[in-house]
C-alpha cells in the first residue's frame, strides 16, 4: 500500500479544493491511499459547501488549530501556521518511512510573512528539514521540463547569485532526475544569461566565465548537456524535441515560456531530497478561493508524478 501524504496548504485559498477534486475526479490505483494533512473539520467544511465528495481513498492526520469557518481569499497568520504545521508533519511522515510521499497545495508567502515564518518558499523549506544541501526545482507541463538555477529572488540579485557551481549542480540534479523518469542519457539544454546567450562576450560574459565552464565540468561526469543557447531559441528547440530539459537561470525565464504552454497543468518537483516531493504549479488563488472554479489537472498530474516516484529507488536518499 502506497500512501501519498497531501499537505492542504493555505486554508483560504484553492489547496483543499483541489486536493479534494484531484482524488475523486480523476482513478487511482487500488493500492494508493490519501493522507490530508492538515484539519479534517476544514477539509470537510470546504467539501460540504462545494458539494465535492469527501474519497473513500482519503485518510485524515490533523495537525494544528484551525478556527472555522474558514476566510476565503483572505491573508490570515492562523492559516500560515497550519500549512508550516502541515509541511513539517508530513516531512516527519516521509522520512519516518509513514508515507511514501508528499505532494503540497498552496501557500501563502506573504501570510508565512506575517506569522513570522521566514522562509523563501517551499522548497527552501523542505531542504532546511530534511538536511538537504544540493537541491533544486524542476517544473513541468506543456511537454517542457525545467530546472531552475535561481528561485525566489530579485531580478537585480541574479547576475550575482550566479556560480560555476550552483549552475554545474542543477545540471546534474537534472541528468539524475531524467534518469529516475526512465530517460537515458538524456540531452539538457542550458539557457544564456543574457541575450544572444552573450554573443560572444559583447553582451555580457556571464556566459563565458561561468555558465559554460560549468557546462564543461558536468560533461566531465558524463552528463548530456548544450552549450549555453539563446533563452529566446532553446525553449522552442525543447518543444521540438531536441532537449529533455532546460536548465534557466532565474525564475521568469523558465516559468514563462512553461506556463504559455501548459498553464493550468504544469507541477513542480523538489530535486536533491530524500524524499519525494511534488507539488501543482500555481498559487493559492485567492480570487476564486470557495467558488468552486478551480481546476484540479495541476494537482492530479503532482500526484500522479508523486506515485510514479514512490515506487522508484531514489538517488539522492
């Protein structure tokens, strides 16, 4: 029995919502369960009022203090809490071996803010936890898979954030994780800081002294990957077939041209952790929270992503 830890997120925004329809709209093996982590009584409120079936294949494990009803749409510190709560059940849960992943709904930054939770987002978070050292994000959606270099941070900040070596690991982190998805020696594609990916020198050198001599020590450990290409090229050459994945240098200029192509089912996965973790690539959502207008695909693809992994050995536990 396979059981897929679900982390409800920001209560007031569109997590419980999605969570719920992904388990029951959508067929799941016969020896998968559910655990939602987080308040049965929240879940179950948000379940009656949009008239969403509550699975059979759904387990509770109730975390924290939660204060009903609950405030759609709304920035709220007790709602913070209970995701951080949540989060930190389910790492003890994965790592205790309880469950066999965990995928996160949505939280609030701006609310962990607020409740004096200083983290950038999940994925720092998770690191912290579980004592992860070399990590990383990957997304995927629309037939694109990219790795991200940098996260969370300023436009401003990323020329500097830059190393040889941050960037030689996102490569391998994701050359292993196109090896655990079963793609062999698959091609990554790195993208250019600046435009023409430099050209030359004339429009910047960061790819000159960093990006590629990081390329050339990945090669060095037998990993399939470009030289640095033009951002504005390499996305459509993915689309085409010719990479497996892309590695981005900053935030936007992975999550644009993913999110053009497959916005409402894109996910999110946490590469370099001992355990599995995915996640739907959206936000909280909080101008359709309670409305019943959210769709679930992102969130049924992050769990389907999430058994997929469960049952594979993984390389960075």
């Amino acid at each position: 029995m396979k059981k897929i830890g679900i982390t409800i997120g920001d209560i007031n925004g569109i997590g419980p919502e999605v969570a719920l329809k992904a388990v029951h709209q959508y067929r799941w093996p016969a020896d998968v369960r559910f655990v939602f982590i987080g308040s049965e009584a929240v879940v179950r409120e948000q379940a009656a009022a949009m008239k969403i079936p509550v699975s059979r294949k759904i387990e509770f494990l109730n975390v924290g203090q939660a204060s009903l009803p609950v405030h759609p749409g709304r920035v709220r510190v007790d709602a913070s809490r209970l995701a951080e709560q949540a989060v930190r059940r389910a790492v003890e849960g994965c790592l205790s071996g309880e469950l066999d992943a965990m995928v996160t709904a949505p939280i609030c930054k701006e609310g962990f803010h607020k409740a004096g939770i200083h983290v950038p987002g999940h994925t720092e978070f998770l690191a912290e936890l579980t004592h992860a050292k070399n990590f990383g994000m990957l997304l995927m959606g629309g037939g694109l898979r990219v790795m991200l270099v940098t996260r969370h941070i300023p436009i401003s900040a990323v020329p500097t954030a830059l190393t040889r070596q941050n960037i030689r690991e996102a490569i391998e982190l994701t050359g292993q994780a196109l090896e655990l998805f079963g793609i062999k020696n698959g091609k990554i594609g790195v993208c250019g800081l600046n435009p023409h990916a430099g050209d030359g020198g004339v429009i910047g050198r960061e790819e000159i002294e960093l990006i590629n001599p990081a390329i050339r020590a990945a090669r060095k450990k037998g990993f399939n990957v470009s030289d640095a290409v033009p951002a504005d090229t390499i996305f459509y050459q993915a689309l085409d077939k010719q990479y497996d994945a892309v590695v981005a240098m900053y935030h936007d200029q992975g999550l644009g041209p993913l999110k053009m192509v497959g916005f409402d089912e894109g996910i999110n996965v946490t590469l370099g952790l001992p355990i599995i973790r995915t996640s739907p690539d959206h936000g909280t959502a909080f101008g359709i929270a309670g409305k019943n207008m959210a769709s679930a695909k992102s969130m049924k693809n992050a769990l389907a992503l999430a058994i997929e992994m469960a049952g594979k050995p993984n390389p960075w536990k």
